[in-house]
C-alpha cells in the first residue's frame, strides 16, 4: 500500500496495473473506492481520496489528463483547456469535466473513458514538449480551448495568457485565421477583438466583459494616477478620465495581497478609502468600486454601480 500511495505523491495517481503489480486486485481496489480508501479518477486510474479532496478543481483535471496520458495507446498531446491547465492558465467556468487531447497518428476523432479525442491539422509550431508530455503550444491550445468556452469566459483565458507573455495576440490571430472554418470558432472573433493583455486577474477581465455588454466605452487599465509633485500615487484597475469615473474591482484575493505584515483587513479597508479620497481630489472625479457578486451574470452590477458606470457613457 506504501507504494501506492508514493506513486500517487509523485505521479498524482497509480494505474490499475500498478495496483495488481504489488499485489492489489480488483476486489480489493472496489471495496477501497467504496470505503473511501482510494477515488477512481477514470477508468484505469486511482488516487488516494484524501489526497484527492485537497485538491482543486484544476488540480484534478491535471491528475485526470495525465492518467489519461499515461493510459491512451497511440500519440497524442495533451490539448485545449487540458493544455491551458499544463501552463498554469487561470481558467473561470471552463469545461473541466473532460480530458482533451489531439491525435498525433492517425487515430480518429472520439470520445471515450472521460477523454475527448481530437483530430486536425497539426504543424509543427502546434506542438511543445514539457515535462515529458506533449501538449499543443500556447496559442493552439488557447484558441481551441476557447472554442468550448462563453466569450467570458475565453477572454479569462486569452488575457491570462497575454498577461503573462505565453502568447502575442498575433499568435492567437494567425491561429484563428487558420483555424476560422473549423465548428464552434464563430465566438473567437469577437473573443480575440475584445483581449488585452493588460488586465491582471480573472476579475478585472471579467469587469471589461461587463462593461462591453452594458455598452460602455472601453476603459484604460491599470491607469496612473500622480499628485502635484508628480508621484505616482495611485494605479486604478480602469478609467474613464474623460468621463471623471475611476473603477476599482473589491475582491478578497486583492485584499489579500494588499495585507502587510502586522496589518489587518481593517487596517487595509482603511487605507484603501484613504487611497479612494487621494483619487478623487487629485482627479476631481467618481470612484466606482464593484466585487465579485456585482459580476454575476444572474444579477449584474448593484443599482448604485449601475447608475456610476452609466455617467461613463454620457
């Protein structure tokens, strides 16, 4: 059992086979799933369930496809949101509940024990090797990917890469243009226009989403703001300068980094407000301030946000 639970420490599962190798058989790997003992991540492949539980959402798919990896006969490379989660791109209501891969031989396209095979053209630029694996490269793998996602949530995606330079968003057209008359890439356009790499979190993407669909100029980002010495003083999350609006996105992460040591929530709250007063008599305009909930869909930003936001459009 040691061994097994070493494999699943270093590798993230251990393969049936490996479990009937030491001695484990079928009967005693179905009571240990039962029991709680161990979680059958896919057909083939098991993970201790209390490791298991710790892991994120991410996290699980990765332990999938790289079982999924180990398993499948042929080539293939790790592609899609699969692929995104290999280079460590921050996702928001992408599609995790299937492996993704692509056929690197002949095999054709299907779908089987939780893993989407893909096929297509394939050139060499499409194909990196990291960590033993293959996986589409960056650009491939974020153009695919946002084809099975909203425009929202490709664009948490597109600018996640951008941000972090894995991509050129002349990468991700040349990509696009090649890939135009494939299904489901009609949302790609429109993702691709809307991408900037400026933004710096899920939430600061999400908030440009909200403000092309209430029809709002588009904002600057990470806008400088400078007092009468010519200091930097402040940097918003969006502008409107023109329209006197400043927007900051609240959000407990933001929080988070913020805290210095010593330093409580309370204390960086305060600092905050202190930072919104600066702003708006430096700049004589509205500071708009939303969190997470005013980004949901389901409810859409608050009425007193609404009304702030609308005065960028005046």
């Amino acid at each position: 059992m040691d061994i097994l639970r070493s494999l699943v420490e270093t590798q993230g599962f251990f393969l049936r086979r490996e479990a009937l190798e030491v001695g484990v058989t079928d009967k005693v790997l179905t009571r240990g799933v039962r029991d709680k003992t161990w979680e059958r991540i896919r057909q083939g492949a098991y993970c201790h369930w209390d490791i298991w539980a710790t892991l994120s959402a991410e996290e699980r798919h990765a332990v999938r496809a790289h079982a999924a990896y180990r398993l499948i006969e042929g080539e293939v490379a790790l592609s899609h949101v699969s692929a995104l989660v290999e280079f460590g791109c921050a996702l928001w209501k992408a599609p995790l509940d299937l492996t993704h891969v692509i056929r690197r031989d002949s095999g054709s396209s299907r779908r089987e024990a939780g893993t989407v095979h893909h096929t297509g053209l394939l050139l060499p630029e499409d194909l990196v090797e990291r960590d033993g694996r293959w996986l589409t490269s960056p650009a491939r793998s974020t153009v695919d990917a946002a084809t099975l996602m909203t425009v929202e949530a490709g664009l948490v995606a597109v600018d996640w890469m951008l941000h972090h330079g894995l991509v050129t968003l002349e990468e991700l057209w040349t990509t696009y243009l090649r890939m135009k008359q494939w299904p489901n890439t009609l949302r790609l356009e429109l993702t691709l226009r809307l991408a900037d790499g400026r933004s710096e979190s899920v939430a600061e993407t999400r908030g440009r989403h909200l403000f092309w669909r209430m029809g709002l100029p588009t904002p600057e980002l990470a806008y400088e703001i400078y007092d009468e010495c010519g200091r930097l003083v402040a940097i918003c999350d969006f502008a409107w300068p023109e329209h006197g609006v400043y927007g900051e996105f609240d959000g407990k992460v933001k929080y988070g980094r913020l805290l210095k040591e010593g330093q409580t929530a309370g204390d960086v709250v305060f600092e905050e407000k202190r930072r919104e007063d600066l702003i708006r008599r430096l700049t004589g305009g509205t500071v708009v301030r939303w969190t997470w909930s005013e980004l949901t869909p389901s409810s859409g930003p608050s009425l007193h946000a609404r009304q702030l936001l609308r005065s960028a459009a005046a």
